[in-house]
C-alpha cells in the first residue's frame, strides 16, 4: 500500500479496503401466486355495464432486511445480505359501472364511474422489538397502510389554538406540565428545554399523552415531558386513500366532449412545512404566502400561525397542520369537431378532426391557505406540475 497525501491533522491518505454487505449465493426470486375472478354484465340492450374484480396475492420469499430483527448478533465488518424470508398477503376489489344512452338520432351521452378498494396483511416478517408505535414497525398480522401519527395541541392557551401568545400562555401551559412531571416524580421538559425561562412565545404547546417506553412494549403513563414520538397521537387510523373516478362522455352532431372528474379521500394531509435555508441555493422559491399571518408579539399578535422562528418547537407534524383530505379535480377535458365528410367529398380524406385537450385541469376544492399551492405539487418540488393545452389537427386516409 502507498502512502497518500498529507492531511491537516498530521497522518496521509491511504489506499484499503471497505468491508460491505456479504453476498447472499442463496437468494431466489420471490413467488408470487394470483388470483382474480370477474363479473361483466351488460343490460338495457347494452346500455348499462357494470363489471366486478377480485383479486388476491399471495407474496413468499421476499427479499428482507433481516440486520435489524430481534436476536442477530453485532457483527464487524460486512453487514447481513438480504434474505427470502417476508411473506405478504395482498388483496383489493375494483368496480365501475357505465350507462350509456342516445336522446336524439344525432345526440348520446355516457357516464362511467370506477372505484377500486385494496389492503394487504404481513404473514411472515422478522422481528423488530419493542419500538414506540408510532415507528410504524413493520409487523405480522397488520397491514403496511399505518396510521399517521403527530402530536395534538394542547388547547388551554389564551386562544385555544395551541399558540403560545402571552406570558400567561407560558406560565399555564408550564404548569400543566409541572403537574404531570409531578405525579410521577419527574421533572418538566419541552423538547430540550428544562425551564419555564427557556420558553419562547410563538412556539406550539402539546398535550403530554405518553411517557418512556416500557420493556413490553407499552408506554408509561404522562410524565411531564414532551417528546417526539412518544408523544404522538394518531392523526389518522390509516394512511391509506379511496377515491373514484368519473368519466363523461357528450356527442352532438359533428361536436364531441369528454372529460374525467377525479375525487379521493382518506388518509391525511398536512400544511408544508419546508424549512428553508438562508443561502441562495434554498431560495428558488419564496415561503408560502400564509405566513404573512404568522404570530409576532408586536407586529401581529393575533396572527393565524406560529412563529417561523420557532421552527424547531412548531414544525413537527400535528393536528394544527392537519388539513382535509377530500379532493376533487377535472382532470382532462377534450372538444373536438369532426369536419363534415361533404367538405372534402371530392378527395381521399377520410375523416377531419379539429379539437383542444387541456390536462392538470381545475381543482374544485382546495384545502391549503391562502390556496398557496395546487393540489398536484407540495412546496419542495423544484419544478411544478404544468397545466396543458393543446390544439389537435387529426386528417385520416
């Protein structure tokens, strides 16, 4: 080996070797079994379908990162490979239902609406140990939709907000803890902070729900203190979404329309909260428009939201920044006009179509404030979603 270059502390730079993940000569492809059945019925001369799936997968030998079960000893150098060894069960319906119908000779309409359902159960999956549920540890018997976990505010502040405005707010929501810490023989804690002088107004106040981690698994009882994680609360019970889709479809004459309505639900959704950086690398975009009424105790007291300086005491996911998760958008719509045949009678066209199709389209319902953002991109995108027209000339021979 040679030596290399100088370092500033004396020593050189050397060539060597890293020590990575040993290989695994054992691995396989994962199995997957599927199964599916369907019902297509057709109605009304055809004018209503509906159709029915169902299907069910059954996943073994799934690669797994078994480094982090229970009982695998510490190991120097390569870590573990990956191993076959999770098994997962998946499963899911989907349904859509179409009528269509003429009114006139020269006039038809159609509406369709689809709507699928899935969910999926872990079978097999190594051990992780006694972690805050809130980690969302992967575990046999529940499903990989989580709930999403935050903290709750704790409402006792002089607006009920969970905004700490006033000295007062501090004192009472200070005691508050003091109380809990108290009856277990604790002292008070917020994040790192240790005293009543060390709270800044403008900051979050939450509820204190949950102490350290037992052994079994469980929490123990409010102890005063507030910390990520073991302080959370479920926000929701499943991170997972439903929605439907609805398409519309109207013919006249030479004149066609069509278009897709998307709405979905579920889940959460939260206020950006993107902590920017002072450099010019961090300033493509600038901060969002509703913190122009964020709280300041001179300039704006009563201001909707905290206080940015207080990022660290205010930016961790909570029901303050939870949102409604209903949405619903038009997609894409597209008009078109087919040209009448008598016009190029006398040539080898076929057919003449002129028409316009727009995408990324309008949101009906918009949730964030001060509608700061669309509802297709989230404040850290470097480039947003663009919504598109485009003219068609289509000549068919």
């Amino acid at each position: 080996m040679e030596p290399g270059t100088a370092t500033s502390g004396g020593g050189f730079n050397g060539n060597g070797l890293t020590p990575r993940v040993n290989p695994n000569r054992n691995v396989t492809w994962d199995t997957t079994i599927k199964n599916n059945v369907g019902v297509d019925i057709n109605l009304l001369k055809n004018r209503l379908n509906f159709t029915y799936d169902f299907y069910y997968d059954k996943n073994t030998d799934m690669l797994t990162d078994m480094s982090s079960a229970v009982g695998v000893p510490i190991s120097v150098g390569g870590a573990y490979a990956e191993q076959n060894y999770g098994q997962i069960d998946a499963w899911g319906h989907e349904f859509s239902i179409n009528w269509s119908d003429k009114i006139k000779s020269n006039m038809s309409y159609n509406i369709g609406i689809n709507f699928s359902y899935n969910n999926n159960e872990i079978k097999k999956y190594p051990d992780q140990g006694n972690l805050v549920p809130s980690s969302n540890t992967t575990r046999v018997g529940y499903s990989s939709f989580n709930p999403v976990w935050g903290f709750a505010v704790w409402k006792g502040t002089s607006t009920g907000d969970g905004i700490l405005r006033t000295d007062e707010d501090i004192a009472n929501y200070w005691a508050y803890l003091t109380e809990r810490a108290t009856a277990v023989g604790g002292v008070p804690r917020y994040f790192d902070i240790n005293s009543v002088s060390g709270m800044r107004k403008g900051s979050l106040a939450y509820q204190d729900v949950a102490g350290q981690l037992n052994p079994d698994g469980t929490l123990a009882p409010a102890d005063g203190q507030i910390m990520k994680e073991n302080d959370y609360v479920k926000l929701a019970n499943s991170s997972r979404t439903y929605g439907f889709t609805t398409n519309l479809g109207f013919k006249y004459e030479g004149f066609s329309l069509r278009t897709q309505i998307a709405t979905s639900w579920g889940g959460a959704n939260f206020v950006d909260l993107v902590n920017q950086g002072t450099s010019s690398a961090n300033n493509m975009w600038s901060r969002e428009s509703f913190w122009r009424d964020m709280y300041d105790a001179e300039d704006n007291p009563n201001g909707k939201y905290p206080n940015v300086a207080q990022w660290t005491y205010m930016s961790s996911p909570s029901d303050f920044w939870q949102l409604n998760t209903f949405r619903c958008f038009v997609r894409n719509l597209s008009l078109n006009y087919d040209i009448p045949k008598k016009v190029f009678a006398d040539t080898k066209i076929a057919a003449i179509t002129l028409g316009v199709t727009g995408n990324n389209l309008w949101d009906l319902y918009n949730p964030y404030p001060d509608h700061y953002r669309n509802m297709y991109d989230n404040s850290s995108v470097n480039y947003p979603t663009l919504r598109t027209w485009s003219l068609n000339f289509n000549v068919s021979f």
